[in-house]
C-alpha cells in the first residue's frame, strides 16, 4: 500500500503557528478562542499537532486525557429529523452514560392524548437532556478541580474542541443547540474549570460567536487560520513526496497555494500513482466545474446573490489578490452584506485580515475562496467568449439599475414641473423669493445629465459584448 502523509505533517512546518495555540492552551482560562479560516485549511490538524508537540513536553507521553474532541456536525445532521439519535450521540461525546434511553416517551404519552403535539415535546425534552448532560459535566469538572487541589496536583484543565458547527447548522433548529453550548462554554471558562475552543470558518464564526456570548468581545479570542507560504508547501512537499517537486516548478505551487485540504489531495494521489501535473489539471477543472455550476445557479439552494455579482467577483480577483472589504461590497454588491454573506457560504471567496497598524484598526479584505479559485478565475476572464458572454450579463444589470435610478429622477422633474406649471398658468402662484424650485429642478436635471452618461457607457459596453458573441458564432460557423 503507498505511503500515505500523515494529516499533520504541513503544521510540522508551521511551528510558529502551532507555538502561538499552545501558548494559548498552556494559559489559565479566562477566554474561549475561536479558530477561523476557510473550509479545508487545517483547523483540526493545527489542533492534533499542537497536542502532539504538548504531549511530548509531558512526563507521560500517551496521557491526552486533557482534550476532549466533540464533533457536533453529524449530531446537526440528526438534529431535527431524528431527535433520539441526536441525544444519543450527544451523550457519547460528552461522556455522559447511560444515555437517553427513554427518550421518547414523553412525547408518546402526549402524542396519544393529543395527536400532534408529541412533537413539541419532543423538542422540550431535548432541550432538558442537552441541559443536564452540560449540567452533569460542570459538576464533574468542578469534583475534577477539588480532587486535584485535595491532592496537592496543579495541572492545565481539561480542554474542549468543538468542530462541526456551520453557518447553515446555527439555523432554525439548531440555533438554540449552539447558543446553548456557547453558554456552557462560557460559564466553565469563567470558573476555570475547563478551556474551550470552537473551530468555524470566517464566514460565520466570529460574528455568531460574539452575539452568542452576549456581545463580549473581550471574551473571544480568535485566531485566523491562513493558508502556508509557498516557501513552506515547498518544504513539506520534499519532506512528504520527493515526486512531487521534481515534477511541479514554482508556478505549479503557486496554483495549488498553500490550502491544507488541497496539498493532501495532491500528494495522497501521486503517491497512488498518478502524474503532479495531470492531479493538478484536474483539481483546477474540478474547481472551474463548480463555479460554473454557481453561475448557472445550479449549486446554491438559498443564495442571494446574482449571477452579475458572482462575475464582478470573479473580474475582480482575476486581478487582485486581496481587495477591502468596503471596496469589494461596493463594487460587486452595491452595499448588499446579505448577498456578500451568501457568497461567502459557497466558498468561492473568503474573508482575511489586513496587515496590523499601530495608527488604524485592522481592516477586512476579500480574497478568492482559495489559490485553486483564483487559478480558475484568471483562466475564466483569459477566455474571450466567455467573458463577452457574463460580461453581457453584467452590462444588463447596470444598464437596469441605472435605468430604475434614471426613470425615478425623471418623474421627480415631471412632478416639479407640474407644481411649475400651477404658478405660472393656473394662477395659483406662490411666492418663491429663494427660487428653491428651481434649483431643485436644475439639481435633478444634473441628475438626470449623470444617469444619461453612465447608460450610454453600459450601453457601449452592452453592444461590446453582444460584437463579440457573434463574432464567435461566425467563426464557429465557418469551421
């Protein structure tokens, strides 16, 4: 059987990230901390290596009984639909037996004097068990702590990872799950019983996290996760599979980034036998695949977003690497955070922190979801046709959005001039000493001036696109 890389291997080389969250773990409780990044960046690998460095520190090199993983997402998946596997599983990641055997019956009782409402029942009593398992844990945290303190024994307490919450999952049903457990999170970090940690992606987290709490943000640290530089996907890369670098050069690299997810897909199926370059071609197709598939509305069931804005997206970080936040909501979403959040969701793009300054508070830029996307969006906008094609889509919007602006400020000038219309010929005037109707009258004709300029720029831009489309369809006429 090849050799497989192990999932921690990358953050052997990233120790000065790894250093950072066992600094972090080796504190006192008094802080939850969030992990961020985007999806397949390494967040329970960075965990994993940073207990493999710390059990190594340890006089028992075995003992990790200090962490406790807790996986929520396949509980979510249950959540809703099937309430009794929720708990029970629930219960096994806590710790916490005999599990829930006699959920259930309850609602049964209700369902049989009053057909239907087993299942607000059912929804109480599982409020009621998440509450006494959490319950049931404070109090063996805090026996925990006594027995330690009777013992003379100072140690770190336990630490709790929870992974698997998603902004989709904190929705409807299992909003109260989450608020629950970030309550309970709360309460054992202040006693100092336990540390938390919770691992989300940037496009929810932070902000879920912080309402959650009660908007204490002196009470949340959070630790953005990034992709690794190119000189260290290099390094990892001769230490896991030689193959690969003596194949891929530096441009090859800087398409694959620095992605945990991706480098693992990439080296596991060389290993398996195929070629650098042919694994990479593909992962760039699988990619182009689904952002064609976003702009045909095939993948997003809820997105808020259009196709126009998707591609603006797309124009934009075909060229730039990082564009602020402020400057990317305007340009692609008009100021529509709801439609910018959707986006996020889908992955195509991410959030990032700018550099620090002593002199501003740290801003906010956007960046494509990962290398792999930008690869495929400079790929996407080389190609003539296609980008006449959802260059077009785009004219049409603005062309309709100006119009709208447009047929707005010109009923507002009829509206004026009739008022005009009454001084002067129905021997209704009024005196108008500051001549406000008139300058009213010339504002929105200035108005009117800038909305009649930017059409005749879309409608170029329309006319532009449509040349070229058919451009392509004589050529491909003649062939």
């Amino acid at each position: 059987e090849a050799r497989r890389p192990r999932t921690s291997s990358l953050w052997a080389f990233r120790q000065n990230e790894v250093k950072k969250v066992i600094s972090w773990l080796n504190q006192y409780p008094s802080r939850i901390l969030l992990l961020i990044g985007p999806e397949g960046d390494g967040k329970r690998a960075l965990i994993t290596e940073a207990r493999k460095v710390l059990s190594l520190g340890q006089d028992d090199s075995k003992n990790n009984t200090n962490f406790v993983m807790i996986n929520v997402g396949a509980l979510l998946e249950a959540h809703g639909k099937d309430e009794y596997r929720f708990l029970q599983g629930f219960c096994h990641e806590f710790g916490y037996f005999p599990a829930m055997l006699f959920f259930g019956q309850i609602s049964s009782v209700f369902d049989a004097v009053l057909p239907g409402s087993g299942k607000l029942a059912k929804g109480a009593e599982a409020s009621i068990v998440v509450s006494k398992v959490l319950g049931c844990t404070i109090q063996a945290l805090h026996k925990l702590q006594q027995e330690q303190r009777e013992m003379g024994k100072r140690s770190n307490p336990p630490t709790f990872i929870i992974d698997g919450f998603t902004d989709e999952n904190t929705q409807h049903e299992s909003k109260e799950f989450f608020e629950h457990l970030v309550r309970w999170a709360v309460y054992v970090t202040e006693t100092g019983i336990a540390k938390v940690v919770f691992l989300g992606d940037s496009t929810w987290a932070e902000s879920a996290l912080t309402s959650a709490i009660g908007h204490r943000p002196d009470f949340l640290d959070v630790f953005a996760v990034e992709d690794a530089a190119e000189e260290t996907v290099g390094q990892w890369l001769k230490a896991t599979s030689p193959k690969v670098v003596e194949v891929l050069n530096r441009r090859h690299l800087q398409v694959i980034g620095g992605r945990n997810a991706d480098l693992l897909s990439l080296v596991r199926k060389v290993e398996d036998g195929e070629h650098p370059e042919q694994v990479l071609d593909d992962m760039v197709q699988a990619t182009a695949t689904s952002v064609r598939f976003l702009l045909a509305g095939s993948l997003a069931k809820d997105r808020t977003f259009t196709k126009a804005q998707l591609w603006r997206a797309i124009s934009l970080l075909a060229k730039h690497k990082e564009i602020p936040q402020d400057t990317f909501l305007f340009s692609v979403f008009r100021g529509d955070e709801t439609a910018m959040k959707s986006m996020l969701s889908c992955g195509v793009i991410a959030q990032c922190r700018g550099a620090y300054s002593e002199d501003e508070l740290q801003s906010m830029k956007v960046k494509a979801g990962s290398p792999l996307y930008q690869e495929v969006f400079r790929r996407m906008t080389r190609d003539e046709g296609l980008t006449a094609v959802y260059d077009l889509e785009v004219a049409k919007d603005d062309i309709a959005r100006e119009q709208k602006k447009l047929t707005e400020y010109e009923d507002e000038l009829v509206r004026l001039q009739e008022v005009d219309d009454v001084k002067h010929f129905k021997d209704r005037g009024f005196t108008d000493p500051k001549k406000v109707l008139e300058r009213q009258k010339a504002f929105l004709l200035e108005l009117v001036h800038e909305q009649a300029t930017k059409l005749e720029k879309y409608h170029a831009e329309r006319k532009r696109c449509v040349a070229v489309i058919k451009e392509h369809e004589q050529a491909l006429a003649h062939c």
